[in-house]
C-alpha cells in the first residue's frame, strides 16, 4: 500500500467453512493483521471493493448462482445519480441532530453524533454500494443494549445471537449463541475493537435480502449497521483500531432509529 496510488479489490468468495479448524485466537490474530493492512488503504490510497459472486458465495448465501448475479447486476446497476442525491438530501436532515437512539428487539442502544458528519456511500468506495454512514462520539451518552437478530460474520466464522451492553462508553457486556470464544478474542484486540467506529443506514433497494457477506449485507435497503472498531476519518471519527467489523440489525419489521427523540427510520424507511 506504500506505493500504491488507488486499490481496486475484485473479490470473490471461497469456501465460508475453510477456516473451521482455526483455533479462536489464531483466526482473531489474522483478523488484526488484515485490518492493520485495511488501514493502509484508507490512509494510503483511493479505493473501492468489489464482491463477485460465484458459487461459493451462492452456497453461503443458499441461493442459486443466477439468482445472486441478478441481485449483484440489479444492485450495480440502480441510477447512482438519482439515487445520491436523495442520499444527500437525506444525509443533510441526520446531520441536523445530534443524538441517535435505537430501539428493536432486545434492544435501546443511544449514543451522540454532535459534531461528525453524515457521508453518503454511493459507488465510489463499494460495489454494490448504498449507506448513509457516520462516526458516533464514544463518550459517557453511549449507553445501552443491541441484539443482532442476523449473523454477526467475520473471518468465515458466524456469530449468530449477538448482544452487546454500553455503560457510560464503556461496553460492559458482550455475549453470543454461537462462537463467543472468537467474540471476546477480537473485542481484546485492541482499545478501540471495543468502541463503535460506525453508524450507518443501508439503502440500496435493489439489495433485500441477508448473503452472509457484510460488504453486502451492510447495504440492505431498511437495515441499520454499527462497526466496532476503526472509524472513518471523514465522518470526523477518531477511535483507532485494527479492527473493523460491521454488523447488521434489520429494522424493516421490527425497530425504529431516533434523531433527537423524534423518530426519522421505521419500517425499513425514513420519514422525512
């Protein structure tokens, strides 16, 4: 990353099962090794990620290989001039607030955004794209719990019943049905693996349904998404991580996310 001027990532997907007999802590250490080299890129380069579906992606996702291109080529190809200007519009009103709270199904997560800023993913970083993403304070007004209904997916390991508990800024609890042992492994990463790097909404239309790849799944139209870890420095974040790891919570049936304590996401779509 040193000499490169940009990165353009063409990746596919391999066996999701590959890593089954990796130990925990190995597989967490390979995870900061890889998130140290994320970095770089961000810092280093301009870039954008591409996930190509092939057959392995079709197993992980139980779908069929034509039907996983037709939702990549529908997700790619939206009208991405259209649609980021109602992004922006959209990204404009969040910014006007300054405390978000989340509320769903075993959850009431709060947390403030004064004085970061609302960045629209709109295919220049991603591919399919689709978010609207920020960067919360993580001081004493992140308080509270959230629980991921989806898979928590990181490393070829999934997380399935993830909770996580916010005292203060301080997260105070964190537990898993499945793989808790890799859980806690990463959140010792480093100080920051236990801080929220981001916030953001997925809002590709064209993207419905849960593939088990977060680079994906975080664009699901009426999905809310937090990364633990790294955060984006132009949203004005500062926690520093090795770590980056997005985790998905639908709220197109049940949640809501409010700015201020009005509510401005319900039902998978913005009211305003």
């Amino acid at each position: 990353m040193e000499w490169a001027d940009v990165y353009f990532g063409l990746r596919g997907a391999h066996n999701p099962h590959e890593t089954a007999d990796v130990s925990a802590e190995a597989l967490a250490a390979n995870q900061r090794a890889q998130g140290k080299i994320s970095s770089l890129r961000w810092e280093k380069t301009r870039w954008c990620l591409v996930r190509v579906p092939n057959e392995s992606f079709a197993q992980q996702a139980e779908m069929d290989l034509d039907a996983v291109l037709d939702m990549f080529f529908d997700a790619c190809l939206i009208d991405w001039a259209a649609e980021s200007r109602r992004w922006e519009e959209t990204a404009k009103a969040l910014g006007q607030g300054a405390l978000v709270r989340i509320v769903g199904k075993d959850t009431d997560l709060s947390f403030s955004v004064a004085g970061r800023k609302w960045v629209v993913g709109n295919g220049k970083r991603n591919m399919p794209d689709g978010e609207i993403m920020t960067a919360p304070r993580n001081d004493a007004g992140l308080c509270g719990h959230i629980y991921f209904e989806l898979a928590a997916v990181l490393g070829g390991r999934l997380i399935h019943g993830l909770r996580l508990c916010w005292r203060n800024g301080s997260l105070e609890e964190a537990s898993a049905d499945t793989n808790e042992t890799f859980l806690r492994e990463v959140l010792e990463s480093d100080d920051g693996a236990r801080r929220i790097g981001e916030f953001a909404f997925g809002v590709n239309p064209r993207v419905t349904r849960f593939y088990k790849d977060m680079l994906i799944d975080e664009k699901i139209g009426g999905t809310v998404h937090i990364a633990l870890g790294r955060a984006y420095p132009e949203c004005g974040g500062d926690n520093a991580s090795a770590i980056h790891w997005d985790i998905v919570k639908d709220l197109r049936r049940d949640g809501a996310v409010f700015l201020d304590g009005k509510p401005v996401f319900q039902g998978g779509e913005f009211l305003f």
